[in-house]
C-alpha cells in the first residue's frame, strides 16, 4: 500500500525551509519540487526530493504514480519583483504551475478517495492601492477591499485564490459522478522576515536585506523611502500560520483566503531598531522607483480578524518580540557560525 505523504513545491525557499524543518519526520512523510537542490541540512529529513519544476506535468505525473499525496503546500512562485522583469515566464510558473498542481491534487483525491488538502500561500501582493492618500486612509484592509493588483505577481496571486476556490466548490460537479477533491485553502502573507534565509526577487526584500546585512557587517542601500509602511511576520508564525489552517475544521472556515499580519512598521522603525541592535550598521536609502511603486499599492495595514476567529491565527512575535526574541539572537548565531 502507498504511504500518505504531503508533498512541497518551493521546498528550498524561504517558507519551504521553515516548513520542512517543522514537519520533519517522525511524523509525517515529505516528498519535495524545488528548481534548486534542498539544502544539505533538510535532505535528510525528505522522503524523496525531486529537482524540477512544478510546469513539468510529466514529473508531477511520476509522482502521481508513485505516492499518495494527501497534503499539498504549494509555495513554488517567482517573487514580485523578479516577476515584473519576467512577466510572462511569471505567469507560466505562477499561474499555469498552481493549474498542474491543483489538477494533480484533484487527481490523487480520486485516486485515493479523500480530499486532498491544499495550502496556498497568497500575499499582500493581492492587493493594489491606487495611490498614497488612499493608501493613508484605507487603515486596516480587509480581504474583499483594494483587490486591484499593480504587479504580475498579484494578479498570479489573486487569480490563482479564485482557481483553489473553484477546485474546491465546482470543478466537476456538473457530472453526477464527479466531485471536488481538492480542500484548498489560503493566507495573504505580509512581507516575511526569517532570520535563517534571505528572500530572492521580492519587493518587501529590504526589511530582511537591512537586517541580515547589518549583522554581516555590511553596507545596505534601503530601495524604500523611511516612511514606507506595510505589514510583516516573523518566519516561525509564518510557517504556524499555515500549519493552524492546515489542521483547522473546514467547516468554519468562511473564506478561501484569509489575511495574516504581525507587526505593521515603517522603513524607518525597522532601521532604528536594527541600528540600536548593530550600532556599526551603515543603513542609507536608495529609492528604487519601480520598487517604490509596487510597495505604495500595498496596504500599510490588514484587517486578519477572519483568521482569528475562524482558524485561531494568533501570532507570537509583535514587533519588538520578533527583534529582540527571534530575529537579532538567531542571525547573530547564524553570522557567529
Ligand atoms: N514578499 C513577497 C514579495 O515581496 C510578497 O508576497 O514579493
């Protein structure tokens, strides 16, 4: 008999490497799709690690034949920025990707007779305010608010909500015999800050980037204005977070996507604090024009009380805990090391 495994797109990523290590066996089985190797430190804990890509139906059909998948967290995407240089291979990878993958969860539900549980890590990137007075006013965003995005990677987001949403609800049941089997669910994360691995190609990129630089003792030109504020979370409440949806009761979830938040601080606020925790940081700005763009259609703050109320999303780092308990110890051991 086929053992139930839960397989993990983007695995060497920056959530992947957090989810991975709190999955870890003994518990449960990990199969793995990632475009790079894992790192040495997490091969181990996999019970197989494909190198590819999640647009390869051809492996994604390999693994179908092989194992029983009844958890899927599908974390594979090209970031915002990166996805604005390369829009359409954005696309291709973003969009048509998570179509393979949820077709793919679709079909192991068949197989094996269960809904396949499918976790989506959508973004603030879903939204898109038009400009900065706006952005002042709005507050605290609520999901249904602002879903106007600016970037390829936000419309990649958005669509692909409404893609798990109808996997969920309506594929196939127009046939009598044919029912959804696919349990997808979603977060919008805020931008994430882990103290273990460095973003690629993102556009809330300079909180980590000041921080890791600062404690590795380099220079760091912040590509936002000082007073440029969306919402964060520490990495740990992050992979949490996808974990509480995962084990929550389907029945009280009341949206297919759910907006998460931690702390909400400035470009500013964030440097002061890394500054006191390394008074040798040298921490200037650059603005990035586009980039500046991007994070003004951002909300500078959520509305996630759906996710408390429904799914008891409760975060443990605010902002001077996720500094001072989590990110400033744990990079200074990582850098020592
Ligand atoms: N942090 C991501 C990015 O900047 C948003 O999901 O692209």
């Amino acid at each position: 008999m086929r053992k139930p495994v839960v397989l993990i797109t983007g695995a060497s990523g920056e959530i992947g490497h957090g989810l991975v290590t709190r999955l870890a066996p003994p518990g449960v089985s990990i199969i793995t799709i990632d475009v790079n190797p894992l790192d040495a430190s997490l091969a181990p804990r996999v019970t197989r690690e494909f190198t590819g890509s999640i647009t390869d139906v051809g492996l994604l059909d390999r693994i179908l034949a092989e194992f029983e998948v009844d958890r899927v967290f599908h974390l594979a995407a090209l970031l915002s920025t990166r996805s604005e240089f390369t829009p359409t291979t954005a696309h291709h990878v973003n969009v048509e990707g998570t179509l393979n993958l949820l077709e793919f969860a679709q079909r192991q539900g068949e197989s094996h007779g269960r809904p396949v549980l499918f976790i989506y890590p959508s973004s603030i990137a879903a939204y898109g305010l038009p400009d900065l007075d706006t952005k002042t006013r709005a507050g605290r965003v609520s999901e249904d608010q602002f879903t106007h995005p600016k970037t390829m990677y936000g419309c990649n987001k958005l669509y692909c909500e409404q893609l798990g949403h109808y996997y969920a609800r309506y594929y196939k049941q127009l046939s009598a015999d044919a029912i959804a089997r696919v349990d997808f669910r979603a977060v919008r994360f805020p931008g994430l800050i882990s103290a273990l691995t460095l973003p690629s190609g993102g556009t809330s990129d300079y909180a980590p980037e000041m921080i890791h630089a600062a404690a590795n003792g380099e220079a760091y030109d912040c590509f936002v204005r000082p007073d440029t504020t969306i919402p964060f979370m520490a990495m740990p409440d992050g992979v949490d977070a996808l974990l509480a949806l995962a084990s929550a009761v389907r029945e009280r979830l009341t949206r297919t996507a759910y907006n998460l938040s931690a702390f909400s601080r400035s470009a500013a606020a964030i440097r002061d604090v890394v500054v006191a925790a390394f008074p040798n940081a040298s921490i200037g700005y650059k603005v990035d024009t586009k980039r500046q763009g991007i994070v003004d259609s951002w909300p500078a703050d959520v509305d996630d009380s759906a996710a408390r109320a429904d799914w008891g999303f409760s975060p443990k780092y605010d902002f001077d805990r996720a500094f001072q308990e989590y990110l400033i110890p744990t990079i200074l051991e990582r850098y020592r090391r």
